[in-house]
C-alpha cells in the first residue's frame, strides 16, 4: 500500500506539491531535516511518544501518527520524558477528557526541564472548542493541536510546529477527503486494523461523535482490498474492519456496495485468516450479513453489538432506532443461525430520565440474550449532545447504585458464558508472552476469549489449537495440543 517512499530524495528547496500523498512526503523530507539537524546537535537519536486514549479507531490513528514520526527519524520511546509527545485524545466520556488534563501537568514538569521537547495533541477532544479554549488559556506549553480530519497533515504540521513560535492550532470542523498511502507503523506485525468509514451519522442523543468525527463517509472497496492485500502479504493474518457503523458501509458510495458484499470479498484474500469488525448498529444488521457470517471460514465467531439501554422508552429518547423487542428478536436470530457466536455489547446506565424499571429492562435483555461480554459505563454529559440540555439528568448517586446492579449481572452471565467452553479445543491466535509469566503466551480465540498457556516467542502471529482446560471468570489456562 504504501510503497516505501526515498524521502531523501525529494528535493525541498522547491515549493511543495499540491497533491497528496505527494505533499506529504515532501513535509516528511522536511521534517528529517529537522530532526537530523536537532539529533546532531543534541548527539543523540530523537524520541517521540505516541499515546492513544479510546477506541479502536483512535488506535488505528495512532499507528499512522507512529509511521509518520518514523518516516520523519525520531525512534519510539515508552517514556513520556522525550523529546516528542503526541496525545491522541478521546472524548466520548468526560473522564477520558480529565485523563489527558491530568497528563498535561506531568509533561509541563518534563517540559520545564527539557525545554526543546514538543508536545502535541490530536484527536477527538479537540474538535470541542471549548476544549481549545482551555487549553490556550492554562495548558500554553503545548505546542501543536490538530483535530481528527486533518490527522493526514500531521507531516506538514510538524514542520510547521518546528518553524513557528508558540502554539499552533488546525482543527477543521469536517472533511470529505480521505488520503491514502501515508506510511503507517503497526503495532502487530501479524494483525491490523483497517478503516473502511470515517464519521457517523446517526446523531444518538448522547454521544459526541458525530460532531467530532463529522458526517458518514465510506473507502472506496477497491482501496479497502488493496490495502488488504498489502497487508497479508506483509504477514498480517488477521484483520479488524474499523467503522463507528459498518452495517452501513458503501451506502453513500457512487457504485454503492453493502458491508456483506465486502466482507465476501475480503474473505477471497489470500494469507488472510481471520476477520473481525466494529461496531455494528443493530438497527442496520442485515440478513445477507447474518447469511455471509454464517457461510464463512475467516469470519470470526464474535459480534459486538451495542445495546445501550433495554428499555423502549429510553431507546426512543437515545435516538437508537429500535426497540427492546427488536433487539431481542435480532439477538435470538443470529444465536440461531451461528450458535458458536459470542454476542458483546455496550450499556449506558443513567441515561436523562432513567428509572429503576427502565434499568430492570436493560438487567432483562443481559439475562436474555446472555451476553459474553458486556461494557457497561455511566452516563457522562457531553456538551453540545441533545440529551446533555434534558432536564431529568440523574443524580450521582443513584447512577452508581444501578451501575453497580447492571455490572454484577453482566460479570454473572458473563463467566457462565465463558465456563461452557471447558474442555473444548478451540484455534489461538498467539499475540504476545504472557505479561506476568513468561513462561506462557497469550492467545485470542475466534470469540474473542483471551486463553494462557505454555508456550515461546516463537509461536506469536501464529494460530494454534489450544485445550480450554480451566476459566478463570473472563478467561482460559489453557494447553497447546
Ligand atoms: N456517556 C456514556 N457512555 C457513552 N458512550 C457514548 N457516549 C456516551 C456518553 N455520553 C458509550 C456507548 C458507545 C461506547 C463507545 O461509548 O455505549 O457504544
Ligand atoms: Fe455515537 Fe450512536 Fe454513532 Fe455509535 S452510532 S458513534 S453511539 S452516534
């Protein structure tokens, strides 16, 4: 996909190209200078830090952050001590936005002493203008903020940040641009993410996205195969598609296509043995997806599918578009067609207006439809959101207690869920050396349970059958066999 660029052989005392990807990788070229010029006077390598809040997609992100600051000569550092740091901000609930005020204060320690580091912030949290606003007024050591439609430019950015005195600012407010071929620097060389939509347009009444990821916007197939058949051929054996809302991929496209079409297609490629995707609305899931799931060897045996409350009433006013009975109707059907299917959700408890019976409605779909695996938050306020302006917000204290209820059926179903597969052989795919005992490795199963067992370096990219020995509540002991 992207083929490796000679940047040292883009002349830059031209002015630079007008196209992309062109443009930046002259800004790449630009940049080496800097950092070659500040390596050499310092008498050693430059380090930068990628660190990334949220989701998955803000994971993808920061992997062509990563493959930009590489292509560009800094080596990557753990340590938040470096001579570059780049925040890759979320802001779906208010604790993630306090996390990186939290962080800020500790780099300004760092800063103070090393006065020539950079720190740069991205992502979702700063499309908020108020969160500019704040930043600008108690945070002006920062030195670089950029938003999530221009994340592309981040080459450009760089130079600009390096030439400029004071902090820069670019956030766009949305975008219908979508550049290819920018170098990316995975974090698994044997998995990878791939984004196939940008945006979301479903505007449910609490969540901030849509305002700050912009409107529905879908890769073209074609770049969405090629970019996969770049991948395996690299080694890369599993793939997760990426989208706020994937059963409504293609839609919007000038030869539309729907999200079950592409999956057929991708599971034609070669080298490529499993595959996942996030997040699907279950307002849009299809039969034909049901029917190609089913069908498929690749296809992992794991749907996540966002339920957020179990009541109508509250539904309605989340803008989710469907009803407890439906969800439960959709539910029964896909555990009927693939009975192997692990089911994962998101549940928000304290909603504007909740009541106790509502939050009795949510406990009965968990128990009904017996989730795998469930994240349950409390409901955080988000400026700007529809339901942040209701008045019947519900107090703290009652939020947690029903929190509280909802997790314990969760964790409950949960574990019975997990213990059924004792005893059962199931294909791993090994992702690392066990964290606290080297002497095991970490794998993934289609359903996307986490199981231990003996094993070495060796075998990590690789899918092995592992013996399901013992649950351990959300995961497996397991042996190789
Ligand atoms: N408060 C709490 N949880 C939220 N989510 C999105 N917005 C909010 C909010 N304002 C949750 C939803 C979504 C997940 C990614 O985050 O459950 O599915
Ligand atoms: Fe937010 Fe709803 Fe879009 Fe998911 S589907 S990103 S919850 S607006």
């Amino acid at each position: 996909m992207f083929d490796n660029v000679d940047f040292d052989s883009i002349d830059i005392t031209q002015e630079p190209p007008e196209e992309e990807p062109a443009r930046q990788y002259y800004f790449i070229a630009k940049c080496r200078k800097y950092v070659k010029e500040e390596s050499e006077r310092l008498g050693r390598p430059l380090f930068s830090v990628v660190r990334t809040f949220g989701c998955q997609m803000n994971a993808r992100d920061s992997e062509k952050l990563s493959g930009i600051l590489n292509a560009a000569g800094f080596e990557e550092t753990e340590d938040e001590n470096a001579d570059l740091v780049i925040y890759n901000t979320c802001t779906v609930r208010d604790n993630a936005n306090q996390r990186v005020y939290g962080r800020l204060g500790v780099l300004n320690g760092y800063k103070r002493r090393n006065p020539h580091m950079k720190i740069c912030l991205c992502g979702c949290m700063m499309q908020e203008p108020s969160v500019i606003e704040k930043i600008r007024k108690s945070y002006s050591f920062v030195d670089l903020i950029f938003g999530t439609h221009n994340i592309f430019k981040f080459a450009q950015l760089l130079v600009e940040m390096y030439e400029a005195d004071g902090m820069l600012i670019d956030i766009w407010k949305d975008t219908d641009q979508i550049v290819e071929k920018l170098p990316v620097q995975r974090k698994y060389p044997f998995k990878s993410g791939i984004n196939i939509m940008f945006g979301c347009n479903n505007f449910c009444s609490y969540c901030i996205v849509p305002y700050v990821r912009g409107r529905e916007r879908s890769r073209e197939p074609e770049e969405i195969l090629a970019e996969i058949k770049a991948l395996a051929a690299e080694g890369v054996v599993e793939i997760m598609l990426l989208g706020q809302n994937v059963n409504s991929y293609g839609k919007n496209l000038k030869n539309p296509i729907s999200f079950a079409e592409l999956l057929r297609r991708v599971e034609t490629i070669e080298g490529i043995e499993r595959i996942r995707f996030m997040t699907s609305h279950p307002k849009d899931l299809s039969d034909e997806l049901i029917s190609v799931m089913k069908a498929s060897k690749k296809i992992c045996r794991h749907l996540h599918l966002p339920l957020q409350s179990g009541s109508t009433r509250i539904l309605k006013e989340m803008n989710r578009r469907y009803t407890k009975e439906q969800y439960l109707l959709l539910a029964e059907k896909i555990r009927k067609e693939i009975p192997d299917i692990s089911i994962t959700t998101d549940i928000i408890v304290g909603f504007p207006g909740e009541t106790y019976e509502d939050v009795l409605e949510t406990i009965d779909v968990i128990k009904k439809v017996q989730y795998d695996n469930a994240f349950t938050f409390q409901y955080s306020k988000r400026t700007g959101t529809p339901a942040a302006a209701m008045e019947n917000q519900v107090d703290k204290e009652t939020v947690t207690k029903h929190f509280d209820e909802v997790l314990s059926v969760v964790q409950n179903t949960a574990k019975e869920r997990a213990k059924l597969l004792e005893g059962v052989t199931m294909d791993a795919l090994v992702e690392e050396l066990n964290e606290h005992d080297k002497g095991l490795v970490t794998g993934r199963l289609s359903n996307n349970i986490i199981v231990h067992f003996k094993g070495t370096e060796e075998l990590i990219g690789k899918i092995i059958p592992v013996a399901l020995k013992e649950c351990r509540g959300f995961y497996y002991l397991g042996e190789m066999v």
